[in-house]
C-alpha cells in the first residue's frame, strides 16, 4: 500500500478496525493447493511493444518536484560546492538525493562541451530536464545508452531522449545495458559520476562515487563509443572529438 494514496487522516479512520479483524476461513476447495492453469499457446495474449510510459499525474508531478527541490537543497547543503580536478568524492545517501542531481551540481560550475549519460531507465520529468539543458546551452552535445527495456517499457522516453540527443548531435542508443554513467567534459574539470542510480527520480538509498579525472572519463568514453546500438535510427553517428 502507498500511503501517498491517502490525502486525508479520515482515510484511516477503520484502520485499526481491519487490522483487528479476523480472517474469514478457507473453504474446503480453497484449502487444497491448486495447480495454476496454463493457458495455451494460442490463448496466450500478444506482447505489445512500444507502449508509451504515461505521464504523471498532476500530483505525481508536484510529489516528483518537491523531491527534486530537496535533492538538490540536501546536496547544496552537505556537499562540497567545487569540484577539483583530481579528486575524488564517495558519496552514499539515504534516498535523499537523486541521480541527475549530481549531475545538475557540475552544471552549475561549468557549462559541458560533452556529456554522456548511461542509465537503464528514465523518468519522464528528468528527460524533460535534459533536454531544457541542452535548450539553455548548458550541455553543447550529449550521448544517451538506455537498457533494452526501452523500446517495451520506456518507448515516450527513448522518444524524446532521441530528440535530444539528435539535436546536440549526439546519439541516443540502446542496448544490453544496466549500467548508470555520467560523463562531463567541461573547460574547468572533467569528472565521471558513477551511481548505483537510474535517471528517476526515487527514494532509494543510492552510493556514488565522482572522479575528477580525464583518463577516467576516456576509459568510459570509449567503451560507450564502441556500442552497437540496436535502434537504427542514428546510423551517422560519429563519435564526439574531445579537445
């Protein structure tokens, strides 16, 4: 149960009511283990793919924002501001501080002449915020890797993340993919955010790890750089030249 789905204390009212009662008995056929029912071949219903991940509700949407403003006021308050080439910051959270957060922290130091991001899914409200970056001039090209589930699960997002991605120049990719990567090249530093986080918003606890380092971030590169995508969709793709 999602305790969210209550707006109001009178939802409660027979709560401990329904915890006290007893359950009603079995009946004999109820008792009896049962073997569940296969369904046949030809009654089993097609997978659909592409099915479009739905947008939140207006309520989802302020609950998604009041998450993001804590996320970035919580790393704001507890974390070091600049960023130093050569460093490294280990970072674990009680499902305070969101993925992309991280990442909005470098932007704040300094504008990306590259970044690529690799996670296995995506929020809709994040992808919304990726491509209002790259808009602003924030993020001059980005590269996007998405799990396979994309196409079945996440299709709106793959969508638009390929809209994004065209539009810097980039690519957005999919393939066998769970990893969570963030690349940024930038004129002050360059660092790699490493995450046990997806691109979406959620309370988890979530551990990760910043790098400051240009050979860092080139290991990764090239590795992504060498993808081949399932999506056919950016067959001219070249890969980004790194002054």
């Amino acid at each position: 149960m999602d305790f969210d789905d209550f707006d109001d204390i009178a939802d409660f009212e027979d709560f401990d009511e329904l915890m006290d009662a007893e359950p009603e008995p079995l009946t004999e056929a109820e008792a009896i283990p049962q073997e569940p029912k296969k369904k046949a071949k030809n009654d089993m219903e097609p997978k659909i793919l592409g099915t479009p991940m739905r947008y939140h509700t207006l309520r989802a949407q302020r609950q998604f924002e009041k998450r993001r403003f804590f996320s970035e006021k919580n790393l704001l308050d507890t974390f070091t501001w600049h960023l130093e080439p050569d460093a490294i910051y280990c970072v674990i959270t009680g499902g305070d501080i969101d993925q992309l957060s991280f990442l909005k922290h470098v932007l704040r130091q300094q504008s990306l002449k590259f970044c690529l991001l690799s996670s296995w899914c995506f929020g809709i409200e994040d992808v919304q915020e990726i491509g209002s970056w790259i808009e602003k001039g924030l993020i001059k090209r980005i590269d996007i890797y998405m799990g396979e589930i994309a196409r079945a699960s996440y299709a709106m997002c793959q969508r638009d993340l390929s809209a994004i991605a065209k539009r810097s120049g980039g690519r957005c990719a999919v393939f066998r993919n769970h990893s969570k990567v963030i690349l940024c090249y930038g004129d002050r530093f360059d660092c790699a955010i490493l995450s046990s986080a997806n691109v979406n918003t959620n309370p988890r606890t979530e551990n990760t790890t910043i790098i400051c380092s240009r050979e860092v971030c080139d290991f990764y590169k090239e590795y992504f750089d060498d993808i081949k995508a399932y999506n056919k969709d950016f067959d001219d793709w070249q890969k980004a030249a790194i002054e």
